[in-house]
C-alpha cells in the first residue's frame, strides 16, 4: 500500500487469495480489511470509478469495478485509487446538442475531464453521457478537449462507430474549428507552426470581430493537428495568450474560465455518408 498521510491519499493493490473466494468475501469487504477507510467512503470510491480490477498481474488491463458483490476469482488483482480530493469534484452537466443514434453531439462544460482516470471517472463526458442516458448506452470517447475548455464533443455509442471516428479524426477528415477571446487587436489572419514537443503542429488563424471600447479580439482558428495544450501555446507564442489561461497567460485562480471553445464540427458522417455541421452559437 502506497499512503500519502498529508493529503489522505490510499493506493492500495490486494491480491484475492483462494481463503476470501471460499469464505464469499465481496470486494466492499476485501478493502475494509485492508484499509480504514469506512464503507460509505469505499463505496463513493468504488461508483466514482476508482476501484479495479483485472484477471492479471497487468494493471494496465484492470477495469473499473463498482458493485460490492462483483465476482471474483483467485488469482485477480484489486486496485484501490482514493484521493478524496479527486472524489469530492462536482462538475458541471454535459448539454446534448444531437443525438444521431449511433453517435451524440455535446456541448462539454468548463471544467469536465474527456476521459477519466484510475483516482475516478465520475467527472469525465464518458461517465456523465451514459448517465444521461441512464446507463442503457455506452460512451466512447473518440477524442479530446482540454478540462479547461468548452464546447463540442462527439461521443460514440457502440464499438463499430467508435472506430470509425477514431479514424475519421486520426486521418484528420473531421474540421474542428476553435474560438477564442484574447486581449488586444489581433490585426493579420496568419498561419502558426510552432512545432510542440518535437512533433508538427499547424494553427490557422483569423479574426471574426474587435470589440474596440473593450480592446478585445474574438478569433476563429483551425487546427491541422491536435497537440496536448496547442492553440493555447501557439497564441501565447504571438503575445496574445486567452483570456482566463492560466498556464501560458498572466491569469490567477480567482479569474474567469479559459475563453476558449470547441464550437465548430465538420465531416461526413462514416454511417451514412452525408455531410454534418455542428456548431454552436457565436460568442
């Protein structure tokens, strides 16, 4: 067991011995003996995501585990991620902007992760989707957007679809248009590539309207690539990072939500071959 005492974080792995099979131990238990968390507190940790398990040795192949009596065989490993700071988030909802069937179109609030993580998923569009839908649906993330961005999000609903997506954005067929507000007068549209972590990254951008009394800019940009953090990199690299960016600006906490959304999605769907836009309202 890995504990950080400071910040009450428990990683905690067990392996399920033959002994807690024949004397019907449940997962809720298994932890209870392990740790002192109480069982309201597992069980939070346990719907939130952040309890494991896998048939290996391989952590990387663990799945979350979220019922109490889930069956279990000698030889698996449980996983135990509790950090009451992860735990306690509350986000904002997902707004569901089309349904397609097979896939969803949503508008993701500040602040909501794109896929969650071992420490809980209860924060992440993939969970709150299949919430929304009262689990009777699955969600496929196919793509990301920063937790500190808004806008659009196109989410999957069964394996075939999933795949046809991840292609479609792997092979860059899907149009993901951005705006942005920054301060001051963003004068000459042009062209960023700005390479980011070694690897090419190209960002078209053009302004849509200067708000002079404010000395404001709203741009429109358009991405060739999808790098960790891009656009906010390569307009920070002109000297005109967003408004409420607080890695590549001046902003502090206490300021507004970074000003940059995800409000524009072209392609022709992969299902039935006609052309899709999605968009959302101008700032």
């Amino acid at each position: 067991m890995v504990s950080d005492t400071k910040n009450n974080i428990i990683e905690l792995h067990i392996d399920i011995l033959e002994d807690y099979i024949e004397n019907n131990l449940s997962v809720l238990e298994i932890l209870t003996n392990h740790c002192s968390l109480s069982k309201q507190k597992l069980k939070d940790a346990m719907a939130k995501g952040a309890v494991w398990l896998t048939a290996t040795k391989d952590s990387s192949k663990a799945r979350p585990i979220r019922r109490k009596n889930a069956k279990l065989q000698a030889g698996n490993q449980l996983y135990l991620y509790f950090n009451p700071k992860v735990l306690e988030q509350i986000s904002a909802q997902p707004i569901l902007i089309a349904d397609e069937g097979d896939y969803s179109i949503w508008n993701k609030p500040y602040g909501v992760w794109s896929q969650g993580s071992k420490w809980g998923d209860h924060c992440s569009m993939g969970r709150l989707v299949e919430q929304h839908f009262n689990f009777n649906r699955q969600a496929f993330v196919v793509h990301r957007l920063d937790r500190a961005a808004n806008g659009l999000m196109l989410i999957a609903h069964n394996k075939k679809t999933a795949h046809k997506f991840s292609k479609l954005f792997a092979e860059r067929r899907i149009q993901k248009s951005y705006q942005a507000l920054v301060n001051g007068h963003f004068e000459n549209n042009q062209t960023i590539t700005l390479p980011i972590d070694d690897k090419t990254a190209v960002s078209h951008i053009s302004l849509i309207n200067y708000d002079k009394d404010k000395h404001l800019s709203l741009l429109e940009i358009d991405i060739e690539t999808g790098r960790k953090h891009q656009i906010r990199k390569h307009l920070a690299s002109i000297g005109m990072p967003i408004i409420g960016d607080r890695l590549y600006g001046d902003a502090r906490e206490e300021d507004i939500d970074l000003q940059l959304s995800s409000y524009k999605l072209c392609f022709d769907c992969p299902i039935t071959g006609s052309r899709k836009e999605y968009r959302l309202k101008d700032r």
